[in-house]
C-alpha cells in the first residue's frame, strides 16, 4: 500500500477567514441534518476554501437554528468491502465550534442507515460514527485519518464525510478512502455528541408515540 503523507502547504491569509461564499451543490454526495428548521446547516462544496488548490466540502450551522444535539453532515458511501480494516483520510479545518466538528466514517452492518437526518431517542456511544475532530476550531488544515474494521457481512456499508454537531463550520479537502492492513490500529474516538439520559429518552419516546396516534382533521377550511 502506498500510502503518502502530504506537505501542509503555507497557509494563505485568504485562508485565515471563515469563507462566507455560496456553496456549490455536492453531485454524487448526500446530505443529513437535524435542527430547528432544514435551513439549519449549510452544506456543500466551497470553492473558495481550498487546500493545495483542492475544493473542500463543508458543513455550517446556521446562528440559531440548531441545539447542541443537532447534527448536519455531507455524506459519501461505499460497498464491497466485508471483512476489509479501511481508512478515512484527508485534511481538516474549523471555526466557530461551540459542540464538535470533523471527519467521520461510519459502519452499517446490514446496509441501512440509521443514524443521519434523525434525532433517535434511544442513541447510544455505540451508534456513534467513528469521528476525527474536536470540539476546539482548528485554525489551520490539519492531517486527519480513520479506520475501521467492516463486518464480514454481505450488505455492509460504509458511510464518510464531514459533521458538524451543535455550532460550528467544517471544511474537509483531499480525501482518500482505501483498505489497509492489519497492522494499522484502529480508531477508537468516536463524533461528540451529547447523548440523551435514559429519562429524556422515555419521554421524547412517550412524545413520539402521542404524535404517531393523533390525526388532525384536514381541510377545515375547504381549500
């Protein structure tokens, strides 16, 4: 395996500001969020904020509009690769973080996933994607990398990308995603976030199942 550590290039003063450009669509990614309102993260490429002149993809809340148990991530998946260690590299930077921010890779066993675009009362650290960040803002672009053992499992997934928990701008450029060997240890750090107490957990349940069992009358109004 080839595996080549990059040079971080000098930083340009350019790059010492949080871009505030559009974002460009993500073709071929995918995207989940929760908070207040689906305008609560911003996500996609930012064609302004590069690394050694490669477009990153970026993640940002939006002031108001998310709970510290909010997420928004820009996703990538993969198949194939049962019983394979694999590793989720490339180079990271944030800002304004007031909950946690990186790269992530995530595993599924069987194919379905379970955990992005959802606020699951009943999460554990367990359902936790493996994660590569901080809840400090990284000023520079950092190095970062993750690996992963996938279940010897036909329908198995990957899952990668960036996160934003809470507060906080992501960006995340020159991405690489191989099989290693065994030799390389696996990461054990996983994305943080708050997880709900088992109190909180049987009331946003009881309160799941109240919604599930109403039905408001429609069209009062004869529209």
């Amino acid at each position: 395996m080839d595996w080549k550590i990059l040079a971080a290039a000098p930083l340009a003063a350019v790059l010492l500001v949080a871009s505030a450009a559009p974002l460009a669509p993500l073709n071929g990614w995918s995207s989940g969020s929760t908070g207040n309102t689906s305008a609560a993260y911003r996500m996609g490429i930012d064609t302004a904020l590069q690394f050694q002149g490669q477009r990153s993809i970026s993640v940002q809340s939006q002031s108001g509009l998310v709970r510290p148990d909010s997420h928004g991530a820009v996703i990538q998946y993969g198949y194939g690769y049962a019983g394979k260690r694999v590793r989720f590299s490339g180079w990271l930077r944030s800002s304004d973080v007031a909950g946690w921010a990186g790269a992530f890779l995530r595993i599924e066993p069987d194919g379905a996933e379970r955990f992005f675009g959802s606020r699951r009362p009943d999460l554990k650290e367990d359902d936790l994607p493996f994660g590569a960040g901080g809840a400090s803002s990284l000023d520079r672009w950092t190095e970062v990398s993750i690996v992963a053992d996938v279940p010897n499992t036909p329908t198995a997934m990957v899952a990668m990308g960036a996160m934003v928990v809470g507060e906080g701008k992501v960006w995340l450029s020159a991405m690489r995603f191989e099989e290693v060997g065994l030799d390389v240890p696996l990461t054990p750090a996983r994305v943080g976030m708050p997880l709900a107490t088992p109190e909180q957990r049987a009331a946003e349940t009881k309160r799941l199942a109240e919604k599930a069992s109403r039905r408001i009358p429609p069209n009062l109004s004869l529209e």
